[in-house]
C-alpha cells in the first residue's frame, strides 16, 4: 500500500484523517474540495440517501427484489470507484452507512439477518489489496448493529469458476456468462436455513451477478428475502414497484 493511504488508512476518518489531508494535499473524493477526503457535504449527501427498488430491466430469472441506496452517478460514482480502485479505506464507514439504509429497507419488518456478500476473485482481491465489498459489508453491519438491528455476515459463497470480463456483455450474454459462476461454501448451509437473508454488492447493472449468487443459495435450499446495494446504474430509476 502506498505511503498516504497508510497514513491515512490508520488516522482514520476524522480530525486527524482531515488534519492528514491537509498536510499531504488532499481533497474531497466526491467534489474535489481541497482538504478531507471526504467533506462535510457530500457526507452530508450519504446521509440523505432515499433507498429505493432497483429493478433492472430487463429482469434475470430468480433475481429477488433488489434495493439501491442510490443512483450510480456524480459523487456515489466516485466514492465506490476511489474506494474499490484506489484503497480510500476511510470511505468504508460512510459507504457502508449507505449501504446500510438499503440493507434496512430490504428488511421490511425483519430485524435480524444475515448479509451475504457477492465474492470476488482472489485474484482481484490480490491485485487491489483489500477486499471493498468485504470492507463495505462490515461498515454496513456496524451501522445497522448501533439501529438496534441483529445482523451478522456470512461469506458463504465462493467462485466455481471465473466468467469473462462482463464489460460490454449485454444482460442475456451477462447471465450466460455467470451461470454457474458461484457456489455455496458447505460450512454454512446449517446456520442460513431459515434465516432472512439479503445478499449485499456495491453496484447493480443488469442483476445477472445477483441473481447467480441467490441462485447458488437458492439452489441448496436457502431462500434470498432480497437484495441490497450501495448503487444502481442510471438507467435503473427509482421506483415504487
């Protein structure tokens, strides 16, 4: 890792990750205002996030009603791709409070779960160093412990196999392309047996990623209740469905 994510990694969000902005020339990942990396208004903007059902269209099979906390786009767009791409540890907390409203919402009336997160490649692990989802899901969890909600996090799935790169793909080839893609680590078949589920992810585009991984669970008779992201691409608009 390098130098200042370190340093900035280990301060931490608060007064001394602005004080070590400050010092190393940074500035806000959202807008580009010079000091923290993360300011006062667009924290301000994570906070005011209205959750809402992210229904791709068109739908994969077997996909269990999805919930975004926000339009992928401008400053949400930004964050997720600083912190997945470029180590911003600290944004973990305030994305996984995001995350954490869409989880709620997801809930309904439930007020214990267990989040389910989409897994990455080891490969892709390696290669950027730390696992955002991971990091992001455990955020979440936090948030919803101190709302008096009972969740706990279950890595239960795994890659059978690696599908292509999806870029480009449309949703029919994105569906063919992950069938099969996960599977369900054995271990965990017992403690998820009529347990409310939500399988977490930071961003939904076409829906065939999470449709696979509920599947996987599905399959081993583990029902989904719903799924929940920190974003959902443009095209996919909030809605009351």
């Amino acid at each position: 890792m390098p130098l200042v994510e370190r340093v900035r990694s280990a301060q931490g969000g608060g007064v001394w990750g602005a004080a070590v902005d400050l010092l190393l020339g940074g500035g806000c990942v959202g807008c580009g205002r010079p000091g923290v990396t993360l300011c006062d208004g667009c924290r301000g903007l994570l906070c005011r996030l209205t959750p809402f059902r992210a229904w791709p269209d068109p739908r994969p099979p077997g996909l269990p009603p999805p919930t975004a906390a926000s339009p992928y786009g401008d400053q949400v767009r930004r964050l997720v791709i600083a912190h997945k791409e470029h180590a911003r540890y600290p944004l973990a907390r305030p994305l996984g409070a995001a995350l954490a409203t869409a989880v709620l919402a997801a809930l309904g009336e439930h007020r214990t779960a267990w989040l389910v997160p989409v897994p990455s490649a080891r490969s892709t692990v390696r290669k950027r160093g730390h696992d955002p989802l991971g990091r992001i899901t455990r955020a979440a969890a936090r948030s919803l412990r101190r709302q008096g909600i009972d969740v706990r996090i279950a890595p239960a799935l795994r890659l059978v196999r690696r599908p292509d790169d999806q870029a480009g793909l449309s949703a029919e080839r994105r569906t063919a392309n992950l069938a099969g893609a996960f599977g369900l680590r054995s271990r965990w078949a017992e403690p998820l047996t009529h347990q409310p589920i939500v399988v977490v992810d930071d961003v939904i585009t076409t829906g065939a990623t999470l449709a696979e991984a509920c599947r996987a669970l599905e399959s081993q008779g583990i029902p989904v209740l719903g799924c929940a992201v920190l974003a959902a691409t443009p095209r996919r608009l909030p809605s009351g469905s």
